[in-house]
C-alpha cells in the first residue's frame, strides 16, 4: 500500500500501487494536487472525480477494489482510478465460431459490460450490481432489458444470490452451483457463453445475464436443455444449413449416449439383430477379445477419456504428441494385442467424437459422463438396461427447473411454436416470437414477413 | 429453492391419458380381437372407443355438476369421512395392484425373449424404484416425463409404412365378425386395453378452464383408437384371421418383420422402448393409488405413501409365477377397474344429486 503526504495542502493519498492505473493517478489525482495551492483545495475536491466518503467499510472496500483515498482535514474522498492487470479483449477457445463475431469476454467485468452495451444501444438495458463472498467481495452484475424480461425472474435471481453466503467465488460455474435450482443434478441449468454476441442474443429474447468479475464467461437464464444444442453461428448461416447442423447436434447427442451401450448391448445379449452378413465380420472381430463386452468397452471409454483430458491439461505442442501416441495405442495395438475389436473402436470413436459436436461444453462433459452409466446398464441388461436408463434420465430431466421454469420447454409443457428455433433453424422472418420460456411481457421479436 | 407452479396444460393431459391407456395389451390385441370377434376383428376397437366415450361423459358431467372439484370432496361432502374407508382402501388396493402388475408382466414378456436366466423379480425392481421416483415429483412432472416419452415412442407408428407393400387388403375378407367366440368376453378384453383414461377424474383439481381438461380425455382417447385402429388394420391385413389367433404377440411378430441394412429383428429394440409407456401408466395408477391414500393418512408425506404402497405391491407381485398367472390377475383387475370406470362417477353423481337436493329441501 502506498502513502503520499502533501505537507503544504494537508492531504493523505492512499492506494494500492498495482491496482491502481498509474497514468490516470497521476493526471487525476497527483498531478492537481502538486499545482494546488491550500487555499485552493477545496475547490479541486468538488470536482466530480472526488467522491465524499463517510463510511469507513465503503472507503475501505475502495481501496481494495483499485480506487485512491485521499483525506483532507476530517473528510475523506475516493478517486476512480482503478486499472488493475487484465487482458485485452481477445478470441474465446472453447466457443469457436467460423463465421460471426470473434470477439470473446475476458476476466474484467467492466470489459465485459462495455462489450454488451456496445452491442445493445438501449436505455432500457439495466443491470443490477451485487456483491458475493465474504472474503472476496466478487462483483456480480445482473443485466435485463427491462420491458423484454419478465420482472419474477430477475426478482428471484436477486434474491438467490443476495441469500448467498460464501466466503469466496471465483468463477461464474462457482456462483451457478449455489444458486441454480438443483446443484445436485448433473445437468447444468444455466446457459454459460464466453460470447457477447450470444450474450446479446439471450437478453433480447428476454432473458437475464450475469457477469461475474474476475470470470471470462457470464450466464443466461432461464434455459432449457434444448438451448444448449444452439450456437451462436446456426444464425449467421442460411437457414438450411443452421437447420442441418443443428440437426446434427441433436444426432451427435443420440449417438455418444447410445452408440457404444448399444454395442455392448447386441453384442452380450442380442445378437440376432445383426444381420449375417455383418455378424461375421463382427465375430471375427470379437473372437481375439477374452473380455466380455462391457469390460472391452469400459476399458476403451476411460482410455478416450484420459486422452481427453491430458489433452486438455498439456501444452499445445506436447498435446498434440499426446493425440498421435494415444491414436496409434487405441487404434492400432490394441486390436492386434486382442485387447479389443475394430468395431468397438469405431463405435468408441464415433461416440467421443459425436461428444464434441455439442456446442456447450459443460452439458457435453455432463453427457459424456452419463454414457458410462448407460454402458454399464446395457452390460447388465442389454437393451432393457439401456430404456431403463433413458427412462432415469427423462424422469430426472422432467423434474428439473432452470428460475422455475420446466427445463424441458419446448417439448413439456408443449409449445410447438418455439420448435422453429430449437429443433431446427427456421428461416430468420418466420421465428416472430421471443421463446415461450421467457415469458416475455413483449413477445413479438419481428414483425418482418416474406 | 422456489419454483413456480404450472397447471396441467390441455396438451399435457391428451398425452397424459393416450399415454396411460397405451398397455402391454397392445402387443396381443390383433390376437384378440381375432379370437373373440374372428374377421375383421378390428372394428371392435370402435365399438369401444363409442362405450369409452359414453362412460367419459359421465364423468364430464361429475366435471360440470362438481365444478371441477376433487371427486374426493364431493363424496366427503355428503357421506361421513368413516364410511368411504372401505371404498378409498378398495380403490388403492386396485390401483396400486394394476400400476405395478402391468410392470410384472412387461419384465415377464421381457425375460422370456430375451434374459432367460435373469430373475424377473430383479428386473421388475428396477422398474418400480423408477416408477417410485417419477410418482414422487408430482402429476405436472409426471406429465412433463409423459410427454418426452410420448415423442420418444410416438414415430414407431410410422413404422406401419413398412408393411404396406405386404398389406393385403384381401385378407380382411367381406365377413364381419365371423368366427369369433365369446365377444362380450372379447369387448370386457379390449376394453381393458383402453383403461386408463378414468383417472382423468383425480386430475380435476390439477386442471384449470383452461385445461379443458374432458375434452383433453376424450382427444386422448380418440388418439389411442387411432393407433389402436392402424394397428389392427395392419395386423389384419398382414396376417390373415387364423394365424392371428395362434398367434400370443402378433404386434411383435410384426416387428420382427422389420429389416433394415445393418440392423434386423427389431422387437426386442420395440418392445425395450414400450418401457416408456409402461412406466407411464404404471405411475399414474400409482399416483392414484397414493392421491386415495392421502385422504386416509393425510398427515403422511405422499413419497412415503407411495413407498409404502410400492413395498406392498412388490411384495404382492412375488405369488404370480408365470405369464400366464400374472395375466389371469390382470384380466380380474381389469374387469374390476371397468367396473371402478363405470360405477364411480355414477355414484358420485348420484351423491352429487342428493346433496343439491337436500341443499335445495333445507
């Protein structure tokens, strides 16, 4: 902490040198102070930078937040001259895009909203500023258009994180695990985005926004299960291709949770779904392994997964290392060791692959996790195992709520309208109204007919 | 935390109901309808759905004469609590017992196609603690699932397509009914494949105007007659009068008949999804059966009435061995149930009556 004393005009500065943006210190604070003469004080700390302080808790959080404390006599001030280290607005890694903004939230929550106002010109986009942690005293900004939001949920919101007591948050998934509606359930029920473009969209389709400083990556709620298979560029594309992939997504879902229980499945207890001529090559393939098939797949499904996450933890350049080693490994050696078949390699595969489609990354961890649990039920019980789980998952989607809202809207309660923005990609001109979900007190998104 | 509360919506309830009708009878209804009513077997299925639509408008009326009250209420409010209990102990024990024998007889059929040296009872328990689960979210969560497992199961019908190359209308022949045996025995048999939509009485205080919620029942079971009908007339077509009557699951010989590519003898994948289904009604006979029990013990959380209730079922559920004897328990509570349908809204109109007469006579 740093203190300057000026003698002649009787003033206290106080700060935190590496908090501080030394040019706006100097400009705003020191450099005046240096040319003042006593008399002339009290006029330069009427000037508007200086904020009259009373309470020693307010002057004490300023101070730790980056501004200067300046005392004069028996009052005390504050000066904004806040600057602490971030980095510059840059591209996000794990929401790419190919066409569409590339731009990408980072830790410095002023950043963050400086990026959204600039994309969003009304006086009617409010925010809520809140403070959570009692050691870290994080800001949380909630952010709604008012007239497009529906006032309960920003009502609840507040009121949830307000009712939070914790010492420390420092990452928004930390602050969504205290206040979403179930923080036990493996699905994440609020949408998180490191993209302001997306950002933007979800509040003009009447939804809340939360940043959280520090963070580079803000929520949106309420949401549903089906929005985490949207991203940002299915709109910047034609229709028909946003439709397609979006489409796609939904068969990737289908794929990584069904494809290698499905294998184990057939292969330990139906095989006669096989038709004979894949059935030979598929018992050739089968006759070297000494496992049964769910100990083949399991050993297959974790090997993907440590693949994964050394991938994930190394450097880029090692990483890349690591994907040629782990391919030839799984690939190659482990089917001419007999450890396993080539079609449990192409259904592993196919599966880890059809895992990365999904445009979010934490639903498309939840999923990957949830595929182990259907695997181990088709070893179990084949396909019965296999519906028996599906129902597990349905019966614990359907009770789940995302701000009290049915986590599984459009599909229950029933509202085929939104179906023209969740399932597929309807043509810009025909998706007229804002999503259901939202309750938005001012439906109508566009007015445009062709 | 808080959640805000919705009201069954009339799409919820259509699928509620269609869901709830849809049995394990459906696999062996070509077979009887053959049996009891020989050619053209299937036009029996709208001589039930005109009875089913008959007995629904009685209990329209228990709908517009109670206001949209709990049946419960309404009996309560003119005979003392003390002399429905053996009534309320009557319709939990029928409720209950068919939610969960319907389970015995999906894992039995299961089993025998598919795990021959797994114990039934292992695989039935998985179900019920499913089943427990689902009941213990409450009816709109309930109808939330209904309607995911709805669309999960609904694209089978156009599976129907397949066989229209093999369709032979010819096969239906120009007799009506020819053949056939007992056919009251056959109409109590296919109305039984139609139960379900009676409950739609407990879910009166659930529903708002706009639920609409009698016309949302009779939708729900114009939906299953249609898929019921399209069933039969394919079955029908495909096979002719006699084979369907050797037959124990022409539904599932159907499906057997499927080929694609890289995948054959689907029926096992069918009738795994048919879970969905049976999960479904099992569930809402369950919450019945617990919603009745909550005018008993209403001082009992529901999760424990209905745990409680599951235990006792299960317990039950060990006499019957075979399929066979587990199908002769459900055609006797299926028979009761038709009777549950029909007597239970009569009598409580007739109280219904009473009541206002004796309101209007004080």
């Amino acid at each position: 902490m740093t203190h300057r004393r000026y003698q002649d005009i009787r003033i206290d500065l106080v700060y935190f040198g590496h908090l501080v943006d030394q040019d706006k210190l100097h400009r705003d604070t020191i450099q005046p102070m240096l040319q003042a003469r006593s008399e002339d004080i009290q006029t330069l700390l009427e000037q508007s930078q200086y904020h009259l302080t009373t309470d020693s808790k307010d002057l004490i959080k300023g101070i730790l937040s980056g501004k200067a404390a300046v005392f004069h006599e028996n009052e005390s001030y504050l000066v904004d001259v806040a600057g602490p280290p971030s980095r510059s607005v840059g591209q996000s890694e794990t929401e790419t895009v190919i066409v569409g903004p590339h731009d990408a939230f980072n830790e410095d929550a002023g950043v963050n909203l400086a990026l959204l106002r600039k994309r969003i010109k009304s006086s009617h986009l409010k925010v809520v500023k809140l403070s959570v942690g009692e050691v870290t005293k994080t800001d949380v900004y909630l952010l709604y258009i008012k007239g497009l939001n529906h006032e309960p949920y920003v009502q609840e919101a507040v009121e949830r994180i307000r009712k939070l007591e914790t010492d420390s948050i420092f990452d928004t998934h930390m602050l969504i695990e205290y206040i979403d509606d179930s923080s036990t359930s493996i699905f994440p029920q609020f949408l998180t985005s490191e993209r302001p473009d997306a950002a933007a969209s979800k509040l003009v389709s009447g939804r809340i926004v939360g940043i959280v400083d520090g963070s580079p990556t803000v929520f949106s709620a309420p949401t549903s299960f089906f929005e985490f298979f949207s991203s940002s560029d299915d709109y910047y594309q034609r229709w028909i291709l946003g439709t397609a992939t979006r489409l796609l997504r939904y068969l990737a879902f289908a794929v990584t949770i069904s494809f290698t229980a499905l294998y184990v499945a057939v292969t330990t207890y139906h095989y006669e779904m096989i038709p004979e001529s894949l059935l030979l090559t598929l018992a050739e393939s089968r006759s070297r392994v000494p496992f049964p098939p769910v100990y083949e797949a399991l050993v297959m499904e974790v090997m993907i997964e440590l693949l994964r996450e050394a991938g994930a933890r190394l450097p880029t350049k090692i990483g890349q290392t690591i994907g040629i080693v782990g391919g030839i490994v799984i690939g190659q050696a482990a089917v001419q060791a007999g450890l396993t078949s080539n079609i449990l390699i192409i259904a592993v595969a196919s599966s880890a692959i059809s895992s990365f489609v999904i445009p979010s990354y934490v639903m498309s961890a939840s999923i990957r996790l949830i595929r182990f649990v259907l695997l181990i039920l088709a070893g179990w019980w084949g396909l019965f195992g296999m519906f028996v789980g599906m129902s597990g998952i349905v019966i614990h989607l359907s009770g789940l709520t995302s701000l009290g809202s049915s986590y599984l809207t459009p599909l229950a309660p029933l509202k085929p309208r939104d179906w023209l923005d969740v399932f597929v990609r309807a043509p810009l001109t025909a998706i007229r109204q804002r999503p259901s979900q939202n309750k938005s007190p001012n439906p109508i998104k566009s007015k445009n007919r062709k | 935390m808080r959640t805000m509360k919705e009201a069954l919506s009339y799409a919820h309830v259509v699928i509620l109901i269609y869901m709830v009708q849809t049995g394990v009878t459906v696999f062996s209804l070509p077979q009887i309808e053959a049996q009891y009513f020989g050619t053209n077997g299937w036009l029996s299925v709208l001589f039930v759905f005109a009875a089913v639509s008959v007995n629904i408008f009685f209990m329209a009326l228990v709908y517009r004469i109670g206001n949209g009250k709990s049946i419960f209420d309404l009996m309560e409010q003119v005979l003392p609590k003390w002399t429905l209990i053996p009534l309320y102990g009557f319709l939990i024990g029928v409720w209950s017992m068919i939610g969960l024998m319907i389970v015995k007889e999906y894992v039995l059929i299961f089993q025998m196609m598919a795990f021959p040296t797994t114990d039934p009872m292992l695989l039935k328990l998985v179900v019920d603690l499913l089943i427990l689960y689902l009941v213990t979210k409450g009816i709109y969560n309930i109808g939330k699932a209904a309607s995911v497992f709805f669309w999960l199961n609904v694209w089978m019908l156009f599976l129907l397509f397949f066989f229209f190359g093999d369709f032979d209308w010819s096969r239906m022949t120009t007799f009506v009914f020819q053949g056939g045996e007992d056919r009251k025995e056959g109409f109590i048999a296919i109305a039984s494949a139609f139960l379900g939509y009676e409950l739609c009485m407990l879910l009166f205080p659930y529903a708002d105007r706009k639920t609409k919620i009698i016309r949302a029942t009779l939708m729900g079971n114009g939906l299953l007659t249609f898929s019921y009908l399209t069933l039969s007339i394919v079955a029908f077509g495909f096979f002719s009068v006699q084979q369907l009557k050797e037959m124990m699951f022409p539904l599932l010989d159907l499906m057997a008949y499927i080929v694609l590519p890289f995948v054959e003898r689907l029926e096992n994948f069918f009738y795994g999804l048919f879970l969905f289904s049976i999960i479904v009604t099992s569930t809402v006979y369950l919450w019945a059966a617990t919603e009745t029990s909550k005018r008993l013990f209403p001082r009992i959380a529901s999760k424990y009435l209905s745990f409680v209730l599951v235990a006792f079922q299960y317990a039950v559920s060990f006499l019957p061995d075979t399929l066979d004897e587990v199908k002769n328990w459900l055609e006797l509570f299926g028979q009761i149930e038709i009777g549950i349908a029909i007597g239970l809204p009569l009598f409580v109109l007739i109280l219904l009556i009473v009541h206002k007469a004796t309101r209007r006579g004080n």
